[in-house]
C-alpha cells in the first residue's frame, strides 16, 4: 500500500485493519479474483476501496475504470464518500448513479470523466442504454451486497451489465451468504476466486443481545427508554405506515427520531442519514427495505420493534 495512503487512513483514525480487510486486501491488490462472507459493517468498504484507489488507471470520459455495484441509492452514496475519502484530494474522481433523482448530474459527471462509478443495477442500465456510459474499459469491478441484490430482483441486470465490461477485468464480490443465486455469479464471473470466509468467531460481533417480553401498550416506552439509554440506535419496523407512528410516538417520549422508507424522496432519506450520522437524531425509525446496504458508523442499539420475517432478516439487521 502507499505510504501516503497509509498515512491517510492513520489520519481518519484508522491504523488496524479489520479481520476481512486483513484476509481480502492482499489477494486484491495482487490482481487476484477475491469472493468475500462477511456481513454488513464488517468493513467491506476498505476491503475492496483500497484496491480501487491503488490500481486503477485514470478514465476517459464516458468510460470509468472502476465499478461498485450495491443494492441501494443510499449505500452508493455512502461508498462514494468513503471512497473520494480514500482518494484524497488529489486521487480518483468517484460519481454515485442511482435513481430517485435526476439524470442530468450524473450524466454531466460521466461526461466529465469519472474514475469510478458507484451504482445501482437499475439506473446504470438505463444509462448504458441511453450510452452514456461504456463498460468496455472498467479493469476493476466491486459486487457488493450481492444476496441482498439478488434477494430484491437485481441479478438480471447485474448479469447484463458484467457482460458488458471486458472480460479479463478483476472481480471482487461481497456478501453475507455465498450459496445460491450467489454461488451462480461467483461461478460464471469470477475466475478462479481467492474465497475469503469469515469464522463465526470473527463474524460475531463484540455485542449483547437482550430480548423483553413486553405488552403491545408498553413497547414504545420501552423502546424510548432504550434508546435513551443506548444511541445512537437503528429501530426496525415492519411497515412504512408502522415507521412513521413510531418516529411520531418516539419524539411524543422525548426522543429525536427520524423515519426511512421507500415513500421517503431521495433529499429526506439523505437529509435524515445525515442528521442521524450527524448525532442529532438519536433514533433511525426503518423498514428492511430502506435500511439495506446502511451502514452508519458507531451505531449503540439495535432494537427490533417488530420482529424480522426470518433469521436470516435478524442477522442483517444486527450486523449494522
């Protein structure tokens, strides 16, 4: 790694590296093809964002060097700040492209010349129709997320857009689970790929989980009290309906909440992100939908207001 990276991440605090950055990192900077279990918030970003910033090539307009796709709008805006933070003042260009918002930004970006597209399968694909963007010349592709994107429908544009770039790039993948629709993409687009899998041990992370029986009647004040107690904190709720009662009922106890879900515009879900990342909202209210791919640092509690579909639900929601 170069020196001055290095002493760029020191500068942001950051001087170990977590358990699959320590297993990942080598192999991709190598130019090897990494497939990587690891859960949200284990530091995936690093993992794969060094490798972008260290051997990608400058691109020419039209024509990134570099993709990330993720299941979400906001985690590519997420990965996008980490990255242009990885970058430096001087390093990579990196534009985010996903929908909700207008195409007019996003296109003068690529116009411009971009080093590194963070997208969304959806919105990418209606650019590479319209061609504003060609994939012919990206060395470095980033799957991140991927059983969340094939658990909501993304994998056929996934598929389309990876035959459109040239074939002898390098692929890193990303995921919680790698069985299934999973194991399908690691095995048509990866060449012989360095499996990076976390143990149970590194898996786990360093937190208690308490459950409470408690009346229907009680639980927003119970709620309140935890998250009073442990902030800042992500609550889950199973509707969107559901989302907004709760932020209204958790501000009537006293607690600053705000709601994310998909009838939130693009400006409301980012403006609530920021005020939650920000320290001024204590309560993240969330339907599992909008909160896929979220990942906020130094996050105290996360509560389960209504419980998940399934186990597998309850682990991504508690690896945040």
């Amino acid at each position: 790694m170069p020196s001055e990276l290095a002493d760029r991440l020191a500068h942001h605090g950051i001087t170990a590296p977590f358990p699959i950055q320590a297993a990942t990192i080598p192999d991709a900077l190598a130019g090897r093809d990494v497939c990587g279990r690891a859960p949200t918030g284990s530091g995936k970003t690093l993992a794969f964002g060094i490798p972008l910033v260290v051997r990608l090539s400058s691109a020419r307009p039209r024509r990134p060097r570099g993709l990330v796709l993720v299941p979400t709008r906001e985690l590519a805006a997420q990965v996008r700040t980490e990255l242009l933070r990885l970058a430096g003042p001087k390093g990579r260009s990196v534009a985010a492209i996903y929908g909700g918002v207008g195409f007019g930004p996003q296109i003068d970006a690529l116009r411009r010349g971009t080093d590194i597209v963070v997208a969304c399968p959806g919105r990418l694909t209606d650019l590479v129709d319209k061609g504003e963007i060609v994939l012919d010349e990206v060395e470095l592709v980033v799957i991140d997320e991927a059983d969340r994107m094939a658990d909501m429908g993304f994998l056929p544009e996934v598929r389309h857009l990876l035959d459109a770039v040239r074939p002898d790039r390098q692929t890193l993948l990303f995921s919680a689970t790698l069985d299934g629709d999973v194991d399908v993409l690691v095995a048509r687009y990866q060449r012989s790929p360095v499996r990076h899998e976390l143990t149970d041990a590194e898996d786990a992370p360093s937190s208690r989980h308490v459950f409470w029986r408690a009346e229907r009647s009680q639980r927003v004040a119970l709620t309140a009290r935890v998250v009073d107690t442990e902030w800042p904190a992500i609550v889950f709720c199973r509707t969107k309906r559901g989302a907004d009662r709760l932020t209204r009922q958790l501000t009537t106890e006293g607690i600053s909440a705000a709601a994310i879900h998909g009838d939130r515009s693009q400006s409301q879900r980012e403006r609530a992100l920021a005020a939650f990342g920000a320290g001024r909202v204590q309560a993240l209210v969330a339907t599992d939908v909008a909160a896929r791919g979220i990942h906020v640092d130094g996050i105290a509690c996360v509560v389960h207001f209504d419980p998940p579909g399934d186990g597998k639900d309850y682990v991504h929601r508690s690896g945040r």
